[in-house]
C-alpha cells in the first residue's frame, strides 16, 4: 500500500490505537489545499501505517477531511472573508497570535501525549503562539521549511517582479513600503506588524527545536538571516514515483505546469517561445491569464493554455511532453513539479536559482539556464528540440532514476524516523 492508498483508506484517521511512539501533525488546513497541506496529510498517514499512534491538528474549514481530532481543532481564519469590522480585528489579532489555538492545542495535549509534534504551514491561521505551548509542555517540536516565511514577511523573498532580500536587516518596514502582501497597504500593514512582533519575541529562532529543509538552499539562506546551522537538517521531499508511469519517449511540444503568476517567469518563457519557434502548451491559473491568452492568440497555434487540469490529465500531458519548462525567477524551494516530471522520465529545463540546480543535473537530468534570460532560454529550447529523440529519451531514464534514489517515499521515512530517534523518541 503507498500513501495515495494510505490517505484513500482512511488509515489517516488512525489515532490512540498504535502502539508505537506518538506523533502529532500540525498544519493550518486539514486538506490538501497546496503541496505544503498535501505533505502534512502525507507525512502523518505514513507513520500512522507504521503503527505510530497518531494525532491531527489544524484549522477548522469546510472543505476539511473528516477526523476525530476536529473537536479539538480553532475556529477558522480566513481574513478574505466578509467579516464585520469588530470581527475583522479579533482575526487580525489571531493571525499573529492566536491563545485560542493554544488553548485548543493544550485540550488535546491533556488527551493525546506526542513524543513528537512535526508542524508544517501555521503562520496566519494557527500563529507561532502554538510553539510556546509545545515548549512549555516538553514536547519536541520539528518543522518542515516549505517556503522562507520563518524569515521572510512574505515567504517568498520575491516583490516587485524581482528576488528581495531587503528585511534581513531586520527593518520589516520593508513590507508596508513595498506592498509585499498582495499589492495591499492593509495586509502588507498586518504583516508587517506579525512580522515585528516575532522577531521581537524570537519566536522562530527559540523553536521549533528542528527544522527540515528539502534543499540545501534553503539552509543556506536561512543561515545567511541570523538562524543556527545547526537546527537545520537536510531531508528532500518525497514523491511517489512507483505510482507515475515512465514514459520517456520524447514528445513534439513542451509543457508548463504550475500557477500563472509573475515570479514563475512565465513572461521570459512566452518571449524565449517566439524566438525559438517551439510548441508550448500550458497548463495552470493564476494572476497572468490575461497575458497567456494574448500569447496564445499571437502564437499561430505554438502555444496553448490548457487552464487547471486534473491529476489524470496532468499525467497524460506530461508523459506527452519533449521536457517539462521550470522558468522561475524567484527562490524555488524543491517543487513538486520537477520530482512529478522525473518519474515520469521527462527531462526538466530550469533556471539557476534556488533548490533547482540541486535537482535538474546540467546535461544529466535536464538542462539549467540563466534567470530571466529569454536569449538562452530560447537557445536551450531549440537545442533540446534539435536532440536526436534517443538522447533526449537517455536524460529523461536518469531522471526517472534519480528520483527514485534520492526523493523516495523509504528513503524519505528513513531520515525522518533517524531526527526523530535524534530528539530522543525511542523508535
């Protein structure tokens, strides 16, 4: 059973009956909202099949999936939502700090001892608060970094078209000054506050007690802000590569997966398109729609727009593909996409930046260029259209078996259930 099957089985609901040792999982949502929610519910069903007794706790939400732990789970944060004024500023306040997560937590602390608590995405719903509580209970308390939001306001190091550094002097000004949260003078001031008040109480530098990198990037970056190297430890993301059907055969057209948005450098890789003459099809939304349909409409039938697909079709586009295009400008951590598009056993042209040099494997794996360079990126596209099929077939199989090295599911648990023994669990 692999851990699609796992989360369809309902054993993701596993709970006081384990015998092994005791994990709580924290995440803002208790639904595969995004990669990060998806590797919570992942991450919590692989040790709960193990026979690890098991906890859930998370933000309450309508689209939830159904558990016991729901009692137990804070009132939904949503500030998009049409609040009332009075209601808008208690949310607010509870982004940044919220005592009724921590008093939820502490409820079902008193039922449901962890030797291990591993905490995914909780900033803006549950709050750093909930850290304090675990701290104050001598539970050991483990993160996974899946983005820089431990350093940066906005968790992206990237505003205004470009990668940005500027807070990591400590002036978190910065936020309001550039509208880093959404272009918004209100939320990028919420933020701003959030950010002030952390730093002032060093909620992240005083836990959690490890924090999980899927790149080496990521710890380097971090360490770069002040954090202590040696709270970091190095465990790739997982991806269930058994489940994805090898299909290296090269296609005619490349293919874009992922969201439409300014920092994917997707404006590069329509320019790079028009100068190299290659068929692009794109599959995603996201704030750039408008600027894909003119493409598409300018393209004389090279690039299509797909919109958001389903897993299904995501596979069948792939596995059709000559190689998967990752043209980001901004600090890519160790997407999804690329580890989807290797078990696949498709190639992957990436730019140079962030956690992707330690994935694509220049003339191994795939191809790296430069950031925001259409120039080279057009030249790579028209290369690897010009390769002679066996060879771009011959990149795609040491893809394929990378991943299946490096970024699967055995391995994966291996290293986590060794920082678990190393915060002193008795596995």
């Amino acid at each position: 059973m692999d851990i699609s099957d796992l989360l369809n089985s309902g054993v993701s609901q596993a709970g006081l009956s384990g015998t092994g040792p005791a994990l709580l999982s924290i995440n803002n949502y208790h639904y595969p909202r995004g990669g990060a929610d998806a590797m919570y519910l992942a991450h919590g069903a692989a040790f709960a099949s193990l026979g690890w007794r098991h906890a859930w706790f998370a933000m309450k939400h309508p689209r939830n999936r159904s558990t016991s732990w729901s009692r137990y789970f804070p009132e939904e944060i949503e500030l998009g939502q049409p609040y009332s004024p009075l209601e808008r500023v208690g949310k607010a306040a509870a982004s940044i700090w919220s005592v009724q997560a921590q008093q939820r937590l502490q409820a079902l602390l008193t039922r449901f001892r962890p030797d291990v608590a591993h905490l995914h995405n909780i900033y803006h719903h549950l709050s750093p608060s909930i850290l304090s509580t675990l701290r104050d209970a001598g539970i050991p308390t483990v993160m996974t970094a899946h983005d820089f939001k431990m350093a940066c306001p906005n968790y992206r190091m990237y505003t205004q078209g470009q990668v940005c550094e500027r807070c990591r002097t400590g002036n978190v000004a910065n936020v309001l000054m550039h509208r880093c949260i959404g272009d918004s003078v209100l939320a990028s001031a919420l933020v701003s506050v959030e950010a002030l008040v952390h730093r002032s109480l060093r909620s992240w530098h005083r836990g959690p007690d490890r924090i999980v990198a899927p790149s080496q990037f990521v710890i380097d970056k971090m360490v770069s802000w002040g954090f202590d190297a040696r709270r970091f430890v190095l465990i790739r993301n997982p991806v269930q590569a058994t489940r994805i059907e090898p299909q290296p055969e090269p296609g005619r057209d490349f293919v874009y997966i992922g969201r439409l948005s300014p920092e994917k450098g997707l404006d590069c890789l329509i320019e790079a398109v028009r100068r190299s003459g290659v068929s692009l099809t794109l599959a995603g939304e996201g704030p750039l729609e408008p600027l894909i349909r003119q493409a598409v409409a300018q393209s004389s039938g090279r690039i299509r727009w797909l919109g958001r697909l389903e897993a299904d079709r995501v596979q069948a586009l792939v596995g059709g593909a000559r190689a998967i295009v990752v043209p980001s400008q901004w600090y890519e951590n160790a997407p999804l996409s690329v580890l989807e598009a290797f078990a696949a056993a498709k190639p992957v042209i990436a730019t140079r930046i962030g956690g992707l040099p330690e994935m694509v494997t220049h003339g191994r794996t795939g191809w790296l260029v430069p950031v925001a360079d259409p120039d080279a990126l057009a030249g790579m596209l028209a290369a690897v259209r010009s390769l002679p099929d066996p060879q771009v077939s011959d990149v795609g199989r040491a893809a394929r078996e990378f991943v299946l090295s490096e970024h699967g599911w055995p391995a994966y648990m291996d290293r986590m259930r060794a920082l678990y023994q190393a915060l002193g669990v008795s596995i």
